[in-house]
C-alpha cells in the first residue's frame, strides 16, 4: 500500500509525489510496457486506472 505524504493509505499501487500528485503505474500486455498515471485528485486517478484496466485486458 502506498502512503501519502501525510502518512495516510492511499490503495495499492499508488503514491503521493513530493509535488502534492498521485501516481499510479499500470501494465499493458499489448505492448508489454507500464504506463504511468498522474493526477492531482485522488478519486479521479482511481477512476482512471479503473477505466484504464478494463481497455488494457
């Protein structure tokens, strides 16, 4: 799990940079690469990665 810069749980597999967002990666099997997400709301780079995942497999 990772940890926000308060020390606060933010998910599994994701971080708080020390600029204030939140960084995700996530693997594409098409391309066999990880690709990062970032944004600077929390619930909206959940929902990315969520909407990411489905297309990715």
């Amino acid at each position: 799990m990772g940890k926000g810069l308060n020390g606060k749980e933010l998910g599994k597999g994701i971080r708080q940079r020390k600029d204030g967002r939140y960084e995700t990666r996530i693997y594409n099997p098409g391309t066999q690469k990880y690709v990062s997400l970032y944004d600077t709301n929390l619930q909206r780079l959940k929902k990315t990665r969520d909407d990411a995942l489905l297309y990715a497999y």
